[in-house]
C-alpha cells in the first residue's frame, strides 16, 4: 500500500480497500461490489447490511460510505490493514448470536 494521500476520498485509496483479499463481496451477506465499510471489522458491507449496522447505534458499529464519505488516511490504513478476509476468518470463530450484540 503506497497510496499517496491528500485530499478526501482520493481515488487511489478507496482503490485499495476495494481490492484487499475478500473486498469484493460483502463480510456479511457475500453480495458483490460491497460500497460501504464497517470500521469495527476492518470490512466492506453491502448497502443493506451498512443499514443494519448502522441501526445498531453509531457509537457501537461506525459505518462507512466508500463514495460518499471522507477518508482519512488512518482510516484507509486500518481497512486496508485488515479487509474482509481476515474479518471473515475472526467472525466465523464467534458464535454469530453473540457477535450481532457486540457489534
Ligand atoms: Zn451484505
């Protein structure tokens, strides 16, 4: 990741969490193109899971928009850093009944 960082929603930067391993399906349904991220996995999500997420409270699941939100490099370091493959992995070894109430 050599992204050069400047202004908001730089193109290069949103490229490159689109494309870490397992970003181009959603970590909860597996809907393809996911636009949206969960700040806590580390993940992208399809619009429809960033709606329940989001109704989960903003203080608990911070949900993002790829397109339409800022991106901050600490943020794009840490959903690169991460990504959905490796969030699968964590998610699939807590009971997902439990999972749903923390996150
Ligand atoms: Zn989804």
């Amino acid at each position: 990741f050599q992204a050069r960082l400047g202004s908001h929603g730089d193109a290069t930067a949103l490229q490159s969490m689109r494309t870490v391993r397992g970003n181009s399906f959603c970590v909860d349904c597996d809907a393809p193109n996911p636009d949206w991220a969960s700040l806590n996995l580390g993940a992208l999500i399809c619009i429809e899971c960033s709606g329940i997420h989001r109704n989960l409270g903003t203080h608990l699941s911070r949900v993002r928009s790829l397109d339409l939100d800022d991106w901050p490099l600490e943020l794009v370091m840490v959903m690169t850093a991460i990504g959905n493959a490796l969030a699968n992995s964590v998610l699939t070894s807590i009971p997902r009944k439990i999972l749903k109430k923390i996150i």
